[in-house]
C-alpha cells in the first residue's frame, strides 16, 4: 500500500486506508465520519477496493448515491466483488469503475464489460493477492487521465 499512498502524493492527492476483511461495518463509519457531504472538502474522490473492500464500496455506493455519483470520479477495483443497482443502465457512472482481475492475460487487457457495464481488465497476474500490485501502475494511469479531464 506504500507505494499508493506516494504515488497519491505526488498527484497531491490524500489517502485514507482502511481494512474493510475484519469488519466491513468499519468502512461505513469511516465514510461517515470523513466522507458524508457536510464534512468533506474533497471535490473529487478516487476509490481503490481489493477484494472485500469492493462489497464495502457496493455498500457505501447503495447507501450514499447521489454524493458518489457527484464526487467520485473513479473506483479501481482489483479482483473484487461489486455491484450497485443503480448502475444498471448508468453508462455514465459506469465508464468511471475498473475492475481489474487476477488474469494469466497481459495487464491492462480488457477481458469484458460486465452486465452493470463495468470494464473488466487483467492485473497480470493469476493469483488474487497479486493484483493490486501488477495493476497499480494502470489505475494511476487512468488517475491521471481523470485527474486532466475534471
């Protein structure tokens, strides 16, 4: 996780880690305390979820629509569970949510869209635990990318 956070930085961005695995209740609080909309200065957000922090995303995206389809500019998640009802249809709010998986596929490969149409590509590596790390160089490619666009 080290080298998110300085990579962050050097975008002048802040970073929050939390460890949704022991108790996924964690990661609303934490969105609560920090994140709802009279509390937080951020204009833009950037979400990265591994693994169970994708479900703890899916919760907070349900529960606090309207502030995330207005300040998140983009969910990375890396071979994660996810899925918003509301993104059903939502082209919009889709194109701003990468997932990429474990993958034996080059990384950065896009290996589907999925029913909620969000893009699917490889982290470039088979094993679960290694996809955040082979994918980290293409979520803060797109940052940056997002980042020139707002």
């Amino acid at each position: 996780m080290i080298s998110f956070v300085e990579e962050a930085k050097k975008l002048n961005l802040s970073s929050l880690i939390l460890n949704p695995n022991e108790d996924s209740k964690h990661c609303t609080f934490v969105w609560n305390k920090f994140f709802s909309s009279s509390k937080c200065p951020a204009k833009y957000i950037f979400i990265i979820a591994h693994s169970a922090g994708g479900w703890a995303c899916s919760k907070i995206c349900k529960n606090n629509w309207d502030f995330v389809r207005d300040r998140v500019k983009g969910i990375f998640l890396t071979d994660s569970m996810f899925e918003i009802p509301n993104l059903t249809g939502n082209k919009e709010f889709a194109d701003r949510v990468f997932h990429y998986r474990a993958s034996d596929a080059p990384a950065g490969k896009l290996l589907q869209t999925n029913y909620n149409g969000i893009k699917e590509f490889s982290a470039g590596h088979p094993k679960h635990e290694y996809a955040s790390g082979c994918a980290f160089p293409y979520i803060f490619h797109t940052i940056e990318q997002l980042l020139k666009q707002i």
